[in-house]
C-alpha cells in the first residue's frame, strides 16, 4: 500500500473530508488529492501536521516504501548461502541458464506488475516449461544432497 494510500485511508477513517483535511494544513484539496494519489509528496512541515491531524506517525505512513527499501538492494545471510554461493559454484553452462531464466522470469513478473494482471495471470506454455525445469532442478539438487 502506498502512502498515498494509506494517508487516504486514515483520512476516511477518522470522518474527514479532503476538503477538511486541505483546510486544517493550509493547502488546497486538490493538493490532499496529489498527495492521495501520490502524483506528489508533502513538505516535512506538512508532513508533521498531517501526523497530528491523522493521530498517526511516520512509520504507518510510509511502512511500504520502507519496506522497499530496507530490502531491494540487499541479500540477507540466507539469501547468499542459499542462492549466491550455489550460483557462483556452477560452471559457466549452469550460471548461463541460470541467469537466463531469472532474467525472463524477472522481465515476466515486471510485466504483469506494470499491467496490473497479478491476480488474474495466465501462464504461457514457455513459462510451465520454466516452472517445470526449475522443478526438475530442484529435485536433481536434492536426490543430488541425499545420495
């Protein structure tokens, strides 16, 4: 959920207007509604008043996009023992395939988050294909630890 979203939800939550909202920071309603459809961001001064008027802070507000942050960028220690030590141990064949299907499956999912298809996606012959190599990797990876 977006602060947008979020500042949106609280307002209606509580009873109050755009109108109502605009009026108690001092700025026009058609400011409340970029605000609420994140076309744009309040100042810190107004951010703080929003904070008391909502009866919230910062961190319900923005949660989201902290969360976005904390964790794009990063691997947690379970991450790189379990996908990065595995990738760089392949040789050249396997991080090649490898490599190719995270970037599919990677362009895939980007895809259907810009056409807001998620809930409703189809999958395609080559993407059961992919699934089904993956799982096969995945069961030769065990049989491949057990014996």
């Amino acid at each position: 959920m977006s602060f947008g979203t979020r500042l949106k939800e609280r307002r209606e939550s509580l009873g109050i207007t755009q109108t109502q909202l605009a009026k108690l920071l001092g700025i026009s309603k058609g400011s409340v509604g970029n605000y609420e459809t994140d076309a744009n961001s309040p100042r810190a001064t107004i951010l703080y008043k929003l904070f008391q008027i909502l009866q919230c802070d910062a961190n319900y507000l923005f949660q989201d996009e902290m969360d976005e942050l904390l964790y794009k960028d990063t691997a947690t220690p379970e991450e790189f023992e379990n996908i990065i030590k595995k990738f760089r141990s392949l040789d050249s064949f396997g991080q090649e395939t490898v490599s190719y299907l995270l970037n599919r499956e990677y362009l895939r999912v980007k895809q259907m988050c810009t056409e807001k298809e998620m809930k409703s996606a189809v999958i395609s012959d080559q993407d059961k294909a992919a699934l089904d190599l993956g799982k096969l990797l995945s069961k030769q990876e065990t049989e491949e630890s057990a014996g």
